[in-house]
C-alpha cells in the first residue's frame, strides 16, 4: 500500500512524505539430502518464513527556480531513515527418509513460531535530483541515490543481529522528454 502527498510552503518550496506499508513472505529453505548409501540416516528440511509487516516513510523536499520566461529548474532531496521491519518468525524443520522409489517418510516434526520476536532493519537512504523544463517543447532529468545496504541487518532476535551480506546500492537515471508540436 502506498500514499504520497506534498505541501507548498513558499512560491518556490515544497515538502512532502511518501508511506508506504510493507507486507508479505521472506521465505529461506534449506534442504539436507544424504546419498543412498546411507539410508539410516534422516534427511532434513528447513523452512523458515519471515511474515513482514511495517510503515516505510521517505521525506522530501523540492525547489523551483524560473531562470526565462518559459524555462524552469526544479532541485529535489529524499531522505528516508533506516526502519525496523516487525516480523514473525514461523520455522517448520522436517526429519524424513527418502524410500527407494522417492517417496517421503516423515520421522520427527517441529514447529517454532516466534510470535514477533524478530526483526529487519532497512538502511538509511539519501537522493538528489535535478529537472529541466521548457514549457511545452522538452523535459531533462538526472537522479542519484544512495543506500547504505551494507549496514542493513537481517532478523534480529532478542540482542542479536544478523549482518547484511549485501554492499551499498548507488544509482544513477537519466531522462528526456520531448513534447510534439500537436
């Protein structure tokens, strides 16, 4: 779900807030397989389901400058800050044996739900963009954003975190419009 809104503060500045609330699965699965040779042994599978549910807010702010009659430069910074993600934790591990022509016997089930006791916390994020527009006839953007990912954590739990394996995200857009004479 998603909802923005901005506000004029002055002739040239504005602010606004973009919300969006995130939802759904993150879902690991690990599965242990042991060769044939070794029927006494049980296979195991692990499924751990991350159920996640959490407000993410960007703020922004933007200026406009006229520098001709029909030309005009538009300055804009985002900033979201970094947030934790509730979750609940759901993991169901399996202990099986795999039978001679592939079918599944289930030794030994667990269950552990952990009822919110972890979380995910995403990075802060920064942007910058500039836009050039000349009434009716073109439009010229250039974007950049940067999100310190590598100082995200994955599923915290009581004092724990988990450190992100991920590097931080840099990027770059760039965009022309062109309006045809009607």
């Amino acid at each position: 779900l998603y909802f923005g809104n901005s506000f004029k503060l002055k002739k040239n500045l504005s602010v606004g807030v973009n919300a969006n609330y995130l939802f759904g699965t993150i879902t690991h699965t690990n599965n242990i397989i042991y060769p044939d040779t070794l029927n006494n042994k049980r296979n195991n599978y692990l499924n751990i389901a991350n159920n996640v549910r959490s407000l993410n807010l960007t703020y922004g702010i933007i200026y406009s400058q006229n520098y001709a009659k029909d030309l005009n430069i538009d300055f804009g910074f985002t900033f979201n800050h970094n947030v934790d993600i509730k979750t609940r934790k759901d993991i169901k591990n399996l202990k099986y044996i795999t039978g001679v022509y592939g079918e599944i016997d289930i030794k030994d089930t667990n269950y552990i739900n952990l009822n919110g006791k972890s979380k995910f916390k995403l990075p802060d994020g920064i942007g910058f963009g500039i836009v050039a527009r000349k009434a009716d006839k073109y439009l010229l953007g250039i974007d950049v954003s940067y999100q310190q990912w590598a100082n995200a954590t994955i599923f915290k739990t009581d004092s724990n975190y988990i450190s992100s394996p991920l590097a931080n995200s840099f990027r770059t857009a760039i965009g022309f419009q062109y309006y045809p004479k009607a």
